[in-house]
C-alpha cells in the first residue's frame, strides 16, 4: 500500500468524499470491530475509543500507511444514540430528535505504526431540529436533508456530515505532509 495514500477504516462514502475533494488520495478498508455502545466518562470518550480501536486494528494490518479512524454519535440530553438498525428505529429516533438541540459527537484517531504516531481528537457540533412531521421514517443526512430538518448549527457542518474536515487536515498537515505535498488542493 503506497505509505502517501491515507488508509480511512470507514465505509462512509461521505467521508470518503470529503478527504477527496481536499487532495487527500484515501483508499477505504473498513476496520470491521464491534464498537463499544458506552463509556464510563463521557461520549466524546466513548467515540474517542471507537476511533483509537478502529485505527488500531488497521495500522497492525498497513504498518507504512497513514491510518484514519472515526466514529460519529448523536447524543441528546446525555443518551447516546446509536445508527438505526430499522426504519421504526430510525423514525423514532428523528421523532425524539424534533425541535431540540442535540450534539453530534465525532472521535478521529489518525495514526501510523511504523513511525508510532497517534493523533486522537474530538469535535462537538450543536444541532438544533426543526419541529418536524414525520410522514416517512429514515435517517437523516446533513447534506442530503439539511434544510428541512435542520434549524441551526453551532460548529463543524462537516462533522455532521461525517468527519469534522478542519481539524482533520490540520492534524494531516501538522503530522503527515507527505499525503498533502503532491495534493491539488491544501488544507
């Protein structure tokens, strides 16, 4: 694996996206652990640890290569909310979610075992919903469905969107230049 090509241990075609239209060459292969569902002192560790354990699992496997892990989690009023595995489970979840405020928590580990390099951060963006009617269950996405369902965002757009890009490039930048050197476009 070219040891300039950034390794995102993620199926999101999302975030994926994003690194792309920064310059940043990704290659995706999923991580595949069970992530943890709780933590014992907040959710920005828990997602801090989802991220650090993904990233683990995949800088063993491409030792040369620059890892990027994340994990994103929705909490409102201190419950954590996991994906929705259903569409009833998605449609209640948006249900809860209607006219409140709610955090949008994402944990990145960026890392490279040969040089042993870890990066770990978290960003917090604020959400607030619009009072919705629900006539048809499913997730939501900030791209996709921002401006219906969304009123007001305090922070990172992109970490809603999947990974918080400012900070993200930053740290590339600060630690593995090599990815961003050769890249149309520079953080």
């Amino acid at each position: 694996m070219d040891p300039r090509r950034l390794i995102l241990a993620s199926r999101s075609p999302r975030r994926k996206k994003l690194l792309e239209e920064a310059g940043i060459p990704t290659v995706i292969a999923p991580a595949d652990i069970d992530e943890l569902i709780d933590h014992p002192e907040s959710p920005q560790h828990l997602a801090l640890e989802n991220a650090y354990r993904k990233a683990l699992v995949l800088s063993a496997r491409y030792p040369e290569s620059i890892v990027l892990a994340a994990d994103t989690i929705v909490v409102l009023d201190g419950e954590i909310f996991g994906k929705p595995e259903t569409m009833e489970t998605a449609h209640l979840m948006l249900a809860r979610l209607a006219g409140q405020t709610h955090e949008v928590i994402t944990g990145v580990c960026l890392s490279r075992l040969a040089t042993a390099t870890v990066v770990q951060f978290e960003e917090v963006t604020r959400v607030r919903f619009r009072e919705l009617s629900l006539d048809k269950a499913g997730g939501y996405s900030a791209q996709e469905d921002g401006r219906r369902l969304i009123e007001r965002i305090e922070g990172s757009l992109t970490n809603v969107i999947g990974l918080p890009m400012e900070r993200t490039l930053a740290a590339i930048q600060n630690h593995f230049p090599e990815i961003t050197s050769n890249s149309p476009v520079h953080p």
